[in-house]
C-alpha cells in the first residue's frame, strides 16, 4: 500500500537516493531540507512528479508538514567529517531537537519512524567486525563527538520515544556509503579519491593508509534502508557492505581503475580517526532478506562518471 513518505534531509546524498526509490514504488514524499549540506539539484529531476513536495526547513526548529503522513525517515544532518566539524553545534541540534521534532511527527500520526544512525556510534571500535550488540568506544570530549553522540542521542531518544509512547521507530546503523550525488568537496575518502585520480593530481592519504573501511553502494544502502521500514523491526541493525578494505589499498585500486598517474601523498591522520570498521550483517540478512550486491568496481565507474560532470572534468581518464 502506498503512502506519503516524509523524507528529513531529504536533499542530501542518501536522502535524495531514497525519494527516488519511494516515489519509483509508488508513494508520495515530501522532501524536508535546509540545504545546508544537501543540494536543490539532487531533486531537481523531482520538482514536476505529482507526488513530490518540497519544504524548506531545519527540522532543529520544527517540521512545518500539513496533511496526512504515513511514515517518517530521518536523514537530516551533515554526515561528512569536514561538514559536521564545520557544523558543530548544527550537527548536536539536528541530532537532538531534529530528531525529537521527527518523533513527535511520528507519533502524532501514529506512524513509523526510521532513523538513520550511523556505524560512528561503535567510535574507534576495539571488537571486529562490528555487530549491533556492540556498545562501541567513542570519545565523547573529542572533534568527532559532535557527530557520534548526537546520533547516539537519536538512538536513545528513539527507543524512549517506543518505549514510553509506544512509537513504531526503527534504527538503521549506516557504514560508509558512497555513490553518485556526493558533492566534489564532500571531503570524503571516495569523491576526493576519484577527483584526485581524475585530474592526476596526488592522493591524499591520512595516516599511513592502514585504517579499514568497508564500502556501500549507495543504492544498495538505500534498498537495506527501505527494508528495514518495511520491517516490522526495531533495531538497531547495521545496513552496510562488509567489503573492508584499507585506505591505502583503496587509493590504489581507484588509480589502476581510472588508470589515472597519480601518486599518494600522506597527510595527518585527523583526530580519534577510526582505525577499522566493517559491519556484521547477519541480522540484515536473516531478518530482512537484504545484503549488498554492487561490485566496487562498477559502484566507483558509477560514481566516478556522476563527478567528472559534476565538476566538469574535461579528460576523466575514459570515464562515460
Ligand atoms: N581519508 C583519507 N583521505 C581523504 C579522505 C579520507 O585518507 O582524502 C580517510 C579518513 O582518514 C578515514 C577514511 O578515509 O580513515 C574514511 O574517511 P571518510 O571521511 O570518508 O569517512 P569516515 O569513515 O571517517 O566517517
């Protein structure tokens, strides 16, 4: 049964990947968003579907949605290191009175609510890989705490809402996810990669490049999103490819796939960087059917080409 879907921060980079795979289903969305890291272009393909509304707002204030709803994901809140250290106090609002407005919205609606935390909550985690029974090891003093605790806040702040309200909420734990719609200056390990790798220039490698990530393909994540709502589950589960590689390894295979001539160059290891992060899927998988299925090699062509005409890259290295 279709619905409408409010979708916060519904212009950003997940965001926008899930209005897309809501309204291809049939439901109607509307978009809440500030544009603060999200970008109008990512639903400017949306502006003339009949199901689609956008409302500009920061949900850190309030969500001015009228009409029915009939469910509530929230994706608002800079979710790049260099955004949300440039964003700090907006970042800890999002996460607390963002979510807080979000559940309310929710609740009064009688509907179900998905909040989209992150594998940050496990920090710098001393168990591997990680699974959701995991407490995790985050420095709450540090530069990073900004973002880690407040979406260890939604997480709280979700089960409390079910727990005391009887909220329909469920908690995805989101791993790296990367794919087209990442800004040029997102700052993260795969757009700065693939730029870098572009244009011949160096590599910046933090650190010696031993750190692990393991990477998801933006619409596999979306897909692990939506099955989640659909879910009658609660959560926390982790939606993320357990496809761990190191940095270092990562900055090579991106120059032997573009066939780029760039060299690395390594920079400081910025503070209380995780040192390894892969997700246990297990549950995902028993309990909603779900797991990744883009090979890294075809999700970083994808990416690459939406880059190289984002910026404007006039020689891609024969990326189409
Ligand atoms: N990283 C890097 N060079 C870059 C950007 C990131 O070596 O230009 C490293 C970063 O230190 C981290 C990993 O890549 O170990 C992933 O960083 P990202 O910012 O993408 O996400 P994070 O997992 O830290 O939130």
């Amino acid at each position: 049964m279709s619905g409408r879907i409010v979708v916060l921060g519904g212009s950003g980079f997940l965001g926008s990947h899930l209005c897309d795979q809501l309204l291809a289903r049939g439901d109607d969305v509307v978009c809440v968003d500030d544009f603060s890291t999200g970008r109008r272009a990512n639903v400017a393909h949306l502006h003339d579907h009949a199901g689609f509304t956008l409302v500009e707002a920061d949900i850190s204030l309030g969500i001015p949605v009228e009409g029915s709803v009939s469910g509530v994901c929230n994706l608002a809140s800079p979710a790049s290191p260099p955004d949300y250290l440039a964003l700090p106090l907006q970042t800890l609002a999002v996460g607390s009175e963002g979510t807080r407005h979000g559940l309310e919205l929710a609740a009064r609606h009688g509907t179900r609510f998905l909040m989209a935390s992150t594998s940050e909550v496990y920090g710098d985690p001393d168990v591997h890989p990680q699974a959701e029974s995991y407490w995790g090891n985050v420095n709450p003093v540090g530069p990073r705490s900004v973002y880690d605790e407040a979406k260890r806040f939604s997480e709280a702040l979700t089960m409390a809402h079910h727990r005391t309200l009887g909220t329909d909420v469920a908690i995805a734990r989101i791993f790296n996810t990367y794919g087209p719609r990442l800004r040029p200056d997102d700052g993260r390990v795969v757009s700065n990669f693939l730029l870098q790798a572009m244009r011949d220039e160096p590599l910046t490698v933090y650190g010696d490049g031993s750190q692990t990530r393991s990477l998801c393909y933006v619409e596999d994540e979306v897909r692990g999103l939506l099955a989640l709502f659909d879910s009658n589950l609660t959560g926390p589960v982790n939606i993320g490819n357990p496809d761990e590689h190191t940095v270092i390894q990562l900055a090579r295979t991106i120059i032997d796939l573009l066939g780029s001539s760039s060299t690395i160059e390594h920079l400081p290891l910025p503070t209380d960087d995780p040192t390894r992060r892969r997700p246990d899927i297990t549950v995902a998988r028993a309990e909603l059917g779900w797991e990744p299925s883009t090979s890294l090699e075809d999700g970083l062509h994808r990416t690459a080409a939406y880059l190289a005409e984002d910026a404007g890259i006039a020689d891609p290295h024969g990326v189409a």
